[in-house]
C-alpha cells in the first residue's frame, strides 16, 4: 500500500489526474507518493509539500469475527 503525500497549489494549476477544474492558489490536496514527487519535480514554482500525512491510503480491515459463546459446545 502506498503512503499518500499532501501538496498545497502555490499557483493557479490544472492537473487533470488531481481535479477536473483549476486548483487554486493555497488549494490544499492529497495524491499517492509517486506522483506527488513526479508533480513537484515538473512544477517545483507552482506546488509545495505540506510534509505529507503519515496514513496509509488505505487502513486494513478490522477483524469481524465475534468471539465463540461460552455455552456454545465446539
């Protein structure tokens, strides 16, 4: 699972993979470590890191299996 980074638009930009219009200046917004660093590498004037978020991007389920009664026989 991939980290996810978080990026803050320093100018008005359109990138169509983030958002279907602009985003504006001081526009905060979250993308996959791997295009976060393709972004800023192509758009160092327009894009800052924020440092990114330390969650996953997607959180592992929780186990929903309830535990056996007590006056249940095996």
């Amino acid at each position: 699972m991939e980290t996810i980074m978080k990026l803050k638009a320093l100018d008005q930009i359109h990138i169509s993979a983030v958002k279907a219009d602009s985003l504006r200046p001081n526009e905060e917004f979250e993308v996959s470590d791997s295009l976060g660093a393709e972004l800023l590498k192509k758009h160092p004037g327009a894009l800052e890191d924020l440092g990114g978020i330390a969650e996953k991007a997607e959180k592992a389920p929780k186990n929903k299996a309830a535990p056996k009664p007590t006056n249940k026989s095996a």
